[in-house]
C-alpha cells in the first residue's frame, strides 16, 4: 500500500484504489490511524449539489493512495461536545414520543395533533394528558379542540396567549379547508368544461 500517510488532514482531497479496483476520490473529513479508517466526503452520484455520498475506506484493503491537495491552513480543532445536553435532548425527545404516542393511543383526532404541533411551535411545556392539550400546567384543552374548550384562570396572561393561538389557528384551517374545497370544485369544474369543448 504505497503513499498512506500516518495522517490525514481534514479538507484534504485524497484519491485510493479499492480492492475492487474502483477509485475513489474525495473531501477528508476523519482518519482513525489506529484502525487505518478514512472517511471521505465525494460529490453525490444523483448529481444534486447539495447532497454528498460519504465513504468509510479501510485503508488496509487499498491498493494506491495519493494525496490530491493538501489541507494549506490547518484546520480548529473540534470543541468538545456537551454530553449533558445531548443526554437532556435525547430524554426531552423520547418523553414526546411517548407523550404522542399516548395521545394516538386515546383516540386523538387529526386537529387534536396539529393544534398541539401549532402550540409546540412557541411553546415548550406542552404535554398530553391522555387526548387533553397541557400547556405550562396551566391551561389545558379538551376534545374538540375548540375555543370554548380551553380549561384554566381567564385572567392569567398564558390563558388569553393560549386563547389567541387557538383562535389563529381555527381560522388558517378554516382558511386551508376551503382553498382545499374551492381547488377540488375549479379541478372539477375545469374538466368539465374542458369534456364541453371537446364535444
């Protein structure tokens, strides 16, 4: 295996011949020198500029490897990642999941869920209580999903915020549901009259 530096710098463009005599030739984004992996980063085989086919090489089962261009300016070192705050991610996502499935479970409707998407959207602490919207453990909204079905103080700041995403969102899916309606009733009415001049 002639050519393999003891590294690889990230940003690297470096060209190696697989064992199946395919050449391989990409942007370095991570060597392992312990396992002798290179990760490569190469323009995408569906042609879209903004997609990258990504290759893992063992480069103890090349036949030739050579540096293309080198890295000029050397690369920051990576900082560190928060653990801590990954693990709260992660926990903060499984408990959501477990929440909506829960929710799908009690017989949530379809305009259940997407208020509660809509709410989620500026607010954090929203949460199922079996098919009931808990938002902050302050406000809470019943089946189905009406203005009128918003449970909490009336006085308090969060319940008239609450009051008026609701409402918001009521009238863009009243608005949806009848361009949906008109589209479906001129995709009708443009067949037809398109039959009448046929004829």
């Amino acid at each position: 295996m002639a050519g393999v530096s003891d590294c690889f710098a990230i940003g690297s463009t470096v060209a190696c011949k697989t064992c199946y005599n395919k050449v391989i030739e990409g942007e370095v984004q991570a060597f392992d020198p312990q396992t002798k992996m290179l990760v490569l980063r190469c323009p995408a085989s569906n042609n879209r500029p903004s997609y990258s086919n990504v290759y893992i090489v063992n480069l103890s089962l090349v036949s030739d490897v050579q540096v293309k261009k080198e890295v000029s300016t050397p690369q920051e070192p990576m900082k560190a990642l928060n653990l801590q705050r990954i693990n709260n991610r992660v926990r903060e996502n499984i408990e959501q999941k477990r929440c909506l499935i829960a929710a799908v479970k009690a017989g949530v409707t379809q305009e259940g869920m997407m208020l509660f998407q809509t709410i989620s959207k500026t607010i954090n602490e929203v949460t199922w209580n079996g098919p009931n919207i808990v938002i902050m453990n302050q406000v809470t909204i019943t089946p189905p999903y009406k203005t009128e079905n918003i449970k909490g103080d009336n006085h308090s700041k969060a319940f008239t915020h609450i009051r008026k995403v609701v409402d918001k969102h009521l009238r863009d899916t009243q608005l949806r549901n009848k361009q949906q309606e008109a589209e479906k009733l001129s995709g009708v009415g443009g067949s037809t009259v398109m039959a009448q001049t046929i004829q």
